[in-house]
C-alpha cells in the first residue's frame, strides 16, 4: 500500500540544509493524486513492539481526536468529489486507514465510502479497500464491507503463529489467532473483497517457509515491504557490506517466478519485471512514477504518507486541512513537488546509475539522513540492486534474445 501531504519542516539538527526537492520543479501541470489514504480511526487495538507510527519520532497521533468525526468525513468526501471533478479522474483509490480502521465500526466505513461515492463526479469510479489487522473481521462486518463494494488487505507478518510473535495486543497477548480466523473468514466466505496480505521483510525469517505460510490463507495479491529505516536510523539486520534484504527477495522471487502456476500476485516483483520490460508501472518503492498519494488525518490535515514519520516529528505535516485548502494546493507543496520531481530530485549517484529507471532512487523515507535530508540513495541501495539484478537475470533466462535485460542491470 500502501501506504501518501505534506510539508517535512527538517528536524533541528537539518535546519540550516536544504531539504531536497524543496527548490525543485514539479511536473506540469502538477499530477493529481489518485490515491487517497484516510484515517478512520487514529488508534490501534495492537500494540505491534516495531510499529513505526506509534513507536517511532511523530508521536502527533496523541493529540488529535481517536474517530475521525462526522463533519470531516463530510468535508474528505467533499475535497475528493471536487479534486476528481478538477482533473476530470475516471478512478480514484479510497484506502480506509488507522491505526486499525475497523475501531471506527464497519457502518461507519460504508457510510463514509458511499459519502465519496456521492461527491464523485459522473464517470468517476471509486475503488475503496481497508487496510486492517484482521483481528476485528467476522462474517458480519465482512458482509457489510463486502455488500458496499470494500476490499479488504490484511496486514501480517508471516502465515504462522512463529511469525507474528511481536504483534501482540495491549495486554501482551498474541494476536495471531484472531488475526487468522479472520483471514480465513474472507477466503472462505467473501473471496471477492480479498484485496491480499501487506508483509514487512524480516531477513531472519526463511523467505520460501513464510511465502508458502502466506500461500495457504490464499491471498489474490502480496504487498512485500522493506521495514522503514534510514541512515540515520537504520532497518533493523542490516549489516555492513551484506545484502540480507535483497537476498531474502531474492529467495521469495525464485519460489514465486519458479511455481508452475502463478499463485498470487506480488506486486514488487510484478512491478519490477514491468519495469525492466520498460512497461509503466507505480509502486512507491520502484520506477519514477510521479507519486500520487496523499493522507488525511481524523482532525482533517492533510499530510504525505505515514513513512516520513519514521524520520522525525513533523516530517508528514504541510500545514494544510480539509477546511481551509484544496488537495490541488497540497499539489503545490514543496514535499509534493519533491516526490513528483522524478530524476531530477534524487542524489546524483542516483542520476548516474544504470539501473535508475527500475529502482527510481527506492523508497522517499529510505533516503533520509539527518542534516542531509532526502536526497541521497536509499538505505537498501545495495539490496535493491541485488534484487533487481537478480530479476533481470532470471528474465535474461526466460526470454534468451533480451539477454540485455542483464547488460542493462549492470
């Protein structure tokens, strides 16, 4: 998901650096967000002992309100409505977000995705998924998210118990066995809602066992994420002069490339092999994309994705809500112009790289380094070169007469 507006104020010890694609050119005209993330509910009923949002630097979630309030789910549905009329959108993403979203009640996430639904202009289809912990499903909320047209993704870590030991709930207990039933209630019951399982890489955790484990609650699609980390805060296991995140991808890739049928969808390889087939492809990990998301907040700011605030307080913020802004003034912020820049905002080790137009300088909140700011290459630059140098090899073998899919990766 995935996971969008902003205006990253640079931290105390970044004051006096400029912030990168602060000064840069967006494109022209500015690209319209499509993808539009909303905190329906801004707490959470696990207590996940890595989770970046409420154990990380931003802790803003304190002080804004748990719910997000019927009047400004009116006014987010208002400001969608009037964006996609303003670009003439035929398709716009409403993922319903948290903390865990399920806390706001499933009523209130039918009636606030036929609110948009309502604000939309004609011709424009709303495509509404949920993004939760599976913990809260059963097959009466699952009839209601499924009766108004809401898919439903599932965060986990891992298909088996062994995997999901640090998602434990408030009072220490493991989350694992609601989590489950919950996924397997949606297979079995409700597979047309099934959007798919959203899994962070763990390198200590063997990539083929915990694919297969996914494998089996028979998931349509699989999101694989890099844990947020940076250089200043690195991701947890990485070593010097390894690559265990890239091997791990790596491993995961032959299992899923090498099945006789296709399983599922991955997105990150699916992605990878478009790009380096040269296809269009928009994941906010790969390719030069112009980024289109953005979030709102239960009090109504508007803020970029909640990976910035991994790098420090503040980094998502842009001073804008709801009531008083547009999302095409969102548009026009400097993190926004930052993310839709392309090239031209990414370090010039990134600029030089032959493989720039797959990796397209990795993930935004990856890059940062404290008085630095963003511009420098990813934290798992050398990762993801190996990942995509490995997918380029293994279509070099599929398709013998593009062997340049290897020369083209260096």
């Amino acid at each position: 998901m995935s996971e969008g507006a902003f205006f990253a104020t640079p931290p105390p010890s970044a004051t006096a650096v400029p912030v990168p694609g602060r000064d840069a050119k967006p494109v022209q005209p500015p690209f319209p967000f499509r993808q539009f993330i909303v905190k329906m509910h801004g707490r959470c009923n696990l207590a996940c002992r890595y989770c970046y949002l409420y154990e990380g630097p931003d802790q803003s979630w304190r002080t804004r309100p748990a719910a997000t309030p019927p009047g400004v789910l009116e006014r987010i549905a208002l400001r969608i409505g009037e964006h996609a009329g303003t670009h003439a959108l035929t398709d716009v993403s409403l993922v319903l977000h948290g903390g865990e979203p399920l806390l706001a009640g499933v009523d209130t996430l039918a009636r606030f995705t036929g609110l948009v639904r309502d604000r939309a202009p004609d011709g424009c289809t709303v495509h509404a998924t949920v993004q939760t912990n599976a913990t809260l499903l059963t097959k009466r909320r699952l009839a209601v998210l499924s009766r108004h047209g809401i898919r439903v993704g599932i965060s986990l870590d891992g298909g088996l118990p062994g995997h999901n030991t640090l998602r434990t709930d408030r009072a220490g207990r493991p989350s694992w066995p609601a989590a489950s039933r919950g996924a397997r209630l949606i297979a079995a019951h409700h597979p047309e809602a099934y959007a798919g399982i959203l899994t962070v890489v763990d390198p200590t955790s063997d990539p083929v066992e915990l694919y297969d484990s996914l494998i089996e609650l028979r998931p349509p699609a699989l999101d694989l994420l890099l844990p947020h980390g940076n250089w200043t805060v690195p991701p947890p296991h990485r070593s010097h002069g390894g690559t265990p995140y890239g091997d791990w991808l790596c491993a995961v890739f032959d299992r899923w490339w090498g099945a006789g049928r296709r399983e599922t969808r991955v997105r990150l390889f699916e992605e990878c092999v478009s790009l380096l087939l040269g296809l269009p492809a928009a994941t906010e990990s790969l390719g030069l994309a112009p980024f289109d998301a953005v979030v709102v907040e239960t009090d109504g700011s508007i803020e970029q994705v909640d990976s910035l605030k991994s790098c420090y307080e503040g980094a998502a913020e842009t001073g804008l809500d709801v009531f008083r802004n547009s999302f095409d003034e969102a548009l026009r912020h400097s993190g926004i112009a930052a993310r839709q820049a392309g090239a031209t905002a990414l370090a010039a080790r990134c600029r030089a790289c032959p493989l720039l137009a797959v990796c397209g300088g990795g993930h935004y909140a990856h890059r940062y380094r404290s008085g630095h700011g963003f511009t420098n290459p990813s934290v798992y630059c050398t990762d993801l070169q190996r990942f995509i140098r490995h997918v380029a090899s293994r279509l070099s073998e599929a398709l013998p007469a593009s062997a340049s899919f290897e020369e083209a990766a260096g």
